[in-house]
C-alpha cells in the first residue's frame, strides 16, 4: 500500500514538474472561426469581424513563435518575426480604438504547443504565413473597408510575405 502511494506521488510530482517546466504544454485545436482559417472560411465579414479575425492570428503568431523561442532559445527569424508581430498587433489596435471595436481577449496560447523540432518549427511558420497572407488578401478585398483599414491588411499581408521568404530559407536548411 505504502508503494503504491509513494509511486503515485512520485508520478504526481513528475506531471507538475513537467508542466511547471514547460515541457508539456496543454493544447486545444484551433476552432473553425478563429484567425486565418475563420476568415478564410468565412462568406460575409463586416469590418468588425476583419478586424477580429486579423487580431487572432496575430496573437496566434506570437504565440506559435513564444513557444518556440521558449524550446529553442531566441534564434532568428522567430525573434525578429516575433517583434514584427508585435508591431502588427499595435497596428491593429489603433483601427480597434479608432472605430470603437471591442477588442477580444488573447487567448491563443492555449492553441498552440512548442514542436519537437526545428524544422517543424520553420514548417509551422510557412503555413502560418500562407494562412495570415491569404486571409489578409480576402480581408482588403472586403467591400466597404474604409481606406486605412483596407491599407493596414495591405500593408500586413506584404509583411507577412517577407515573413514567409524567412521561413522558406530556415526550413531549406534543416
């Protein structure tokens, strides 16, 4: 009886030290209508939702790119892109408060997990960049934006395909 329990509170102590340092990271799968995939998907979008659907991926960005930096140190491009997120996010805020659009809650990290590699790190970064290129492509096509929103997706998707190129290199390398 007595080794039963030391071995369980043994195992208990392990999943917490394990979680505590981040090795195991819980994760959910994306939902339908979150980010990229939601826009892409999405057949009527309204300014607000854009707007929305622009944020997401951008906080789903820097934290695909936090927990790689997490297991793999601060290495380029995921430190530079990282920042360049940042900037993105900031961006988008400022349209957020301009035309008094409730901003949503960050709550992409439960989405996302460190991969085991870093050559499934540059893989998620091309298709995360694919994703966020082709939603801000169909976002400034939106009929109706007002000319600094459309010009803010614009200027975005352009980032993003600089952002891309990086990722290519790093994944043609490992």
């Amino acid at each position: 009886m007595i080794q039963k329990y030391s071995i369980g509170l043994f195992l208990t102590g392990l999943i917490l030290f394990s979680l505590l340092s981040g090795n195991v990271q819980a994760q959910t799968a994306v939902p339908a209508d979150f980010g990229a995939k939601g826009a892409i998907q999405d057949t009527s979008i309204t300014m607000e939702e854009a707007l929305v659907y622009a944020i997401q991926d951008e906080y789903l960005a820097q934290a695909r790119y936090d927990a790689i930096i997490g297991k793999f140190g601060s290495i380029r491009p995921f430190s530079n892109i990282k920042a360049a997120e940042q900037r993105h996010i900031t961006a988008l805020l400022s349209l957020f408060q301009k035309y008094n659009v409730k901003i949503p809650a960050d709550t992409a990290k439960q989405y996302v997990s460190a991969p085991a590699t870093l050559k499934e790190a540059f893989q998620q970064g091309v298709e995360g960049e694919i994703d966020n290129i082709a939603m801000y492509e169909k976002l400034a096509a939106a009929p109706a934006l007002p000319q600094d929103v459309r010009m803010v997706f614009t200027q975005l998707g352009d980032a993003s395909k600089n952002h891309l190129q990086a990722f290519r290199r790093g994944l043609s390398r490992n």
